[in-house]
C-alpha cells in the first residue's frame, strides 16, 4: 500500500514522474524520453529547496517523500524516477516502504560501468559531498574495491553554479575539481574514465573534458536509468502506446526551470507550473 493507503497497479495511460532537486534531471529526463517516445512525463524540480547535495539527510529523505506523495496523489504516475543521486542515496529505501507497488527507479554514481570500460584501473568519481558521505556510495565502492581504485571528489558548488548558469563559476570549479581527480591518461597509475555521479554534471560535460586527456572517458547514468525504467514498465505491461508528453513543475524559480529546458535540450520545452509542495 502507498503512504495514502492506496495500492498502485499501473496503467498505460498514466504518466511516470521524475523528480530532482532542481534542474539536473534534465539529462535523465532527456534520456528517458529518448526511450520512451511514447510516455508522458510529469518533471518535479524542487528548486525551492535546492541544492540538496549540501543538506543532511533527513531534510532530503522529508523533501523526497513529500514530493512522491504528491506525485501520486496528483498526477497518480505508474512508476517514479528520482533522478537525483543525493535523493536515491538519502530516501530510495524509505521511498520504496511508502510506495511498496509503485515501480521505482533510483540512481547512483555509475561505478560499474565505469570499472567495465577502465584500462588503467583508476576511476575518478565527481558528485556531491552528501552523496560521497553516504552509506549507500561506500556499500558500491566497497563492492568494486578489487576490481579497480576511486578517486572521489567533492564538488561543492557545481550543482548551484549549474542551477544558476553562471558560466564563470562553472568553468573555474570545473578546474579546480578536474585537477583535483587527475592525473589523466592511459599510462599506468593515470585515470581514464570518470564517473558523473550527479545528474547536474552532463551539462557541462564540455567543460570538464577540456581539462581531461581526449582518450579519458566520461560516464552518466541517463541511458541506463531510462533502459530500467523500460523494463519495469515492460513488466507490468504498462507501457504507454500514445505520442508522448511532458509537464515541468517547479517549487521555486520557474523562470529557471524554463531557461534550463529551453537552453539544454530543445526537446524538453514545456510550460512551467508551480507548485507549493
């Protein structure tokens, strides 16, 4: 049963929800609807309360369900995505445990496919302090730890600077926060894959590179996310058949949550809605 004592069956016409702090799900969001043409999609962006990778996790996990509850309650979706890897890592189980039938989708930094493509054998891990600090982050990296070794970095300010499109601020901390998980290269000892481990990151993926070997690869979470939320779907038959769809909704700014879609991706432009959650 769901936290509001209704069991969730699925159906075809319902939309999937898919929530992040602020504006970084965008890049899941991207994906999925690469995916899944076919869906409709309700994007929740708590910019009233962003960024979360710098909170505790008890105001996370709060935030995280009272946003799917009111997903549920409002939009009734068939499956939630919560793209944000600070979100997943703070509340994904307490999220599950209110929504036992409601088919959930969480993410986290992509260390397995990151170990699969190293040669080298060191992988740097760019996400925020909270995520870094999480027991959920320590239980991967401990499972990979013979298989390869992690440079983890805390990028403290990114996700804001993101949020904000200060360009300025972006490229200096994309930098500093490079130099920090170098040195790059093939050589033995040198890092050749990095891991984005917040959905904030891909969009300035450009950025970092610059300060990277062009050999050394960058990996996110989109694709996947969006091919495990096909499969979900797929296996409670509830795959949509219609053309598709997209609401944003915001709990703060929603000038920004506009210029965000609109300056990333073309392919999510949509009307803003606020909401007082």
């Amino acid at each position: 049963m769901s936290s509001t004592g209704v069991a969730h069956v699925p159906h075809a016409d319902q939309p999937i929800g898919v929530f992040d702090s602020g504006v970084g799900g965008l890049s899941v969001l991207n994906a999925l609807r690469a995916e899944l043409p076919q869906e409709r999609f309700v994007y929740f962006a708590d910019t009233g309360h962003a960024p979360y990778g710098e909170r505790d996790d008890a105001f996370v996990a709060q935030r995280s369900l009272a946003v799917g509850a009111d997903l549920v309650e409002r939009h009734a979706i068939k499956a939630f995505v919560v793209a944000c890897n600070t979100a997943t890592a703070a509340a994904i189980h307490l999220l599950r445990a209110a929504h036992p039938t409601l088919p959930l989708v969480g993410v986290e930094p992509a260390l397995k496919p990151a170990v699969a493509l190293s040669h080298t054998r060191r992988v740097a891990v760019l996400a925020t302090r909270s995520t870094l600090a999480s027991a959920k982050f320590a239980a991967l990296r401990t499972s990979f730890a013979e298989q390869a070794s992690f440079i983890t970095v805390p990028c403290d300010g990114l996700a804001r600077a993101i949020e904000a499109g200060d360009a300025t601020e972006i490229a200096a901390l994309c930098a500093r926060y490079m130099a920090a998980a170098g040195p790059f290269g093939t050589a033995p000892g040198q890092v050749d894959t990095v891991v984005l481990g917040c959905t904030h990151y891909p969009f300035v993926a450009d950025e970092l590179r610059r300060h990277a070997d062009p050999s050394v690869r960058l990996i996110d979470t989109g694709i996947p996310v969006a091919q495990q939320t096909r499969r979900l779907l797929t296996s409670q038959g509830a795959l949509g058949t219609g053309t598709g769809g997209l609401t944003l909704e915001s709990s703060g700014d929603l000038a920004a949550l506009q210029a965000a879609a609109t300056r990333w991706r073309d392919s999510l432009r949509a009307p803003v809605e606020h909401t007082g959650v």
